[in-house]
C-alpha cells in the first residue's frame, strides 16, 4: 500500500477537482482541511506548499525519484496525478492535447467566470447589475461551449472520461446557483447526470460537505 498523499482541502468546485480525482484514482490521502473562511490559506506552513494561498494543493510522499513533492494549482496537481497513476488522460499523446486543452479552458474559462457569478449573484454586499449581467452571460456563453463539444463525445476530451471531467464537473454541477439553464444545453445536461452518477465524483463531493456553507 503507497503512504497516502496529503490533501489540503476544502469543499468548493476547485477542492472537489482533486477529492474526485483522488477516489476515482483509488489513491490513498489524507485531508488536511484548509477553512478558507478562517484565512487558513494564509497560514505560514500552508504557504510554504502553496505560496499563492490557494487551496487545493498535495503533497505525495512518493513523488519524482522517490522523493516528496507538494504541488500546488489545481490543474497542475490533476496532469500530476493523471501522470503518476497512468489513468484518466487517454491513451495517446492526441487525447492528452484534447485533454490538456479543455482543463486550461476550464481553469483560464469557466472557474474564473462561474466564479464571479457565483461572487456577484449571491455573496457580494452591493446589488452591481452590470457584474451580474456580465458574469452570468459569459458563464452562460462558456456552458454553450461545453454543450457543442459534448453534442459530438461522450465526455469533453472524447469517449473516455479524463481529469478535463473532474476539472470542469465541480463548477458546471452548480449551474443553478450561477442562474442559467440546461433547457438549451441537453448534452450538458447529460453529462453531468453521467458523471454525477459515478461513485468516485459522489464520495469526493461529499468529503466534508456538512463544512459547505
């Protein structure tokens, strides 16, 4: 048995990317939990593992050449994981590019923009219509993005499912809070009732989801 990865976490769309990709992996972790709400992130044995105070990060005792390694940013840690384990980035180096591809658009796309929706349509204390109108629109925009790739695959990389699925799951599963709609966006739709249905998305999503607020 490999000693267990360290997971420095907390229940959000980009906590849940590595939470997901751990169980679906089957790798061994522990939680470590990062209460962004209480400024752990700004803690200074954090830092040292992730200088950019965000949360999630990793560190595998049994990293490159047997030595530990922490990683931080998400998408980093996900090309790390799919590296390490030889899973869930295809089979040839055309799929990894497909891959690739899709979880920097989620991480250059999505996040951001699903993100401040999310900001602006439900936490932020000034009512500011032009936030709001613009973040939803985009977020909308990009969901029709997803829709069109997923119209041709059966997941967004192809017919195989990838760390791009785990990348973009946790922000597009949240939808509702970001006020838009799946009338217009069946394949979506579908897919995020195939990838809700897999056991590894449904045991990381819930790893400490009574800390969900």
């Amino acid at each position: 048995m490999p000693a267990p990865i360290d997971l420095y976490y907390w229940p959000t769309p980009n906590g849940w990317k590595i939470s997901v990709c751990l169980e679906e992996m089957g790798l061994p972790y522990e939680t470590h939990l990062i209460n962004i709400g209480k400024g752990d992130q700004f803690a200074p044995d954090f830092l040292k593992i992730a200088p950019n105070n965000r949360m999630p990060a990793i560190t595998d005792p049994d990293g490159p050449d047997a030595q530990p390694v922490s990683i931080f940013e998400s998408g980093a840690i996900l090309q790390y994981l799919a590296r390490k384990t030889g899973t869930f980035y295809g089979t040839s180096e055309r799929d990894r590019i497909t891959v690739d591809q899709w979880l920097m658009w989620q991480m250059g796309g999505l996040g951001p923009m699903a993100g401040q929706a999310h900001h602006f349509l439900k936490f932020a204390k000034e009512d500011i219509p032009y936030a709001k109108d613009r973040y939803r629109a985009e977020t909308g925009r990009l969901y029709g993005v997803l829709d069109r790739q997923l119209a041709q695959n059966e997941y967004v990389a192809g017919d195989f499912v990838s760390i791009a699925d785990f990348s973009i799951w946790g922000w597009a599963s949240l939808w509702e809070g970001q006020q838009q709609t799946l009338d217009d966006k069946p394949h979506m739709a579908r897919w995020l009732e195939t990838m809700g249905a897999r056991k590894g998305i449904q045991a990381g999503r819930a790893l400490f989801a009574e800390l969900r607020k």
